[in-house]
C-alpha cells in the first residue's frame, strides 16, 4: 500500500519565507507614517479647537508639531476654512517610503477636521 506524502517542499518553505519577510519589512516601515498621520490629525484637531483666526491656528499647530514631534507638515501647509461657524482644517501630504532600487512606494495621506 502506497501512501502518498503531503506538505510543503523546502522550495515552498523559503518562498513562503521570502515573501512574510517581505511584508514584514514593508509594514515596518509603514507603521511610523501612520503614527505621524494620526498625530498630525490630532493636532489638527486641537489646533481647529484652540483658535479663531487662522494665525491662532497656525500657531496652536506648529507648537503641537513641537510636542508630538513630526515633520511631514508645518502650520502654513494647513487649508483652514469655516464650514457652519466651525473652523475646518485640511491638510494633504504625500509620504515615500524607498523600497529597492528606483522602487518607492507613495502615500497620499489627507486629513480634515470635524
């Protein structure tokens, strides 16, 4: 009676290998941008509650960005706007992470606040 193997071949072991460290190294290195996004976010947020004029608001951010410690966006990056008497702030960045080579991968990261 024969009894047929099953499994994974050596080969397929190393691909799979290959391909997990691949992603892992990717994610590593997306995680930290969209920790800043959020503290960008944040920020935003504070900042559109701390203030009436735009140079309030400018100035409420860039001392958050001194506290949270980012750098993708400063103050006069902010598109700042009233939408039913409440300030609205709006900013947008692009994030490039190097791969290999001539390899980048880009992300678009934007933001309002409510």
């Amino acid at each position: 009676m024969k009894h047929k193997q099953r499994g994974i071949t050596f080969i397929g072991i190393v691909f799979v290998g290959i391909v997990v460290g691949v992603v892992g190294v990717v994610a590593a290195q997306v995680a930290p941008t969209y920790m800043e996004y959020q503290s960008i976010m944040k920020a935003a947020q504070r900042a559109s509650e701390a203030g009436t004029t735009v140079g309030d608001i400018r100035s409420s951010f860039e001392k958050s960005k001194a506290v949270d410690y980012f750098e993708a966006i400063g103050g006069k990056d902010l598109e700042i706007s009233k939408v039913n008497d409440k300030v609205v702030v709006e900013f947008a960045y692009d994030k490039e992470i190097h791969l290999a080579g001539p390899a980048y991968l880009v992300i678009k990261y934007t933001g309002r606040t409510k």
